[in-house]
C-alpha cells in the first residue's frame, strides 16, 4: 500500500501507515485523503465515521473547561512575560 500512495506523491513512514490501519487517527490532512481514497477507489464518505455524541459532549461543555488552558479566551488578562538575563543569552536584534 505504501508503494502505491508513494506512486501518487504520498510518502508515509511505516509508523504512520501502522497507526492509520490500526487505531483512529486524530488528524488527517485533507490532500492525503484524497489520494487515499484515490488508491482505494472509494469515497471519503466510505472512510469516515461520524461520531455525534463526541460533537455533542464537545457542544455541551461549558465554556469554561473548553478555555482551561487558555486565560485570554477566559476573559482574563495575559500574563505579563519578563525576559531573563543570563549567561549564554543574546540580546534581542535592535
């Protein structure tokens, strides 16, 4: 299979190639679909599995946990940053 997408300009590493067979991947890059689904003859319809109570659960969250990691989409303000000074460190470009 790697010898055929490659045929089309697609290299995956065997890694890659193993994980997108064996579990679900998280991401997937438009254009390597396509010649996925070039290679196979299929449509991405054929390849893809909707999952609604994921988008759900993500809708539901309340807007807090979904900006957890993040204080600015909190509301609140960005932390200040102080630049260190030490050995070894160059000054910013003038």
């Amino acid at each position: 299979m790697r010898r055929r997408l490659a045929e089309y300009g697609l290299e995956i590493s065997a890694g890659k190639m193993s994980a997108l067979w064996t579990t679900t991947p998280t991401t997937i890059r438009l254009d390597d679909l396509g010649v996925i689904c070039t290679v196979l003859d299929c449509s991405p319809a054929e390849l893809l599995v909707r999952e609604p109570e994921q988008v759900e659960a993500r809708r539901t969250q309340t807007p807090a946990a979904r900006t957890a990691g993040d204080p600015t989409a909190a509301g609140l303000p960005s932390p200040t940053v102080t630049p260190r000074r030490g050995r070894n460190r160059s000054l910013p470009p003038a």
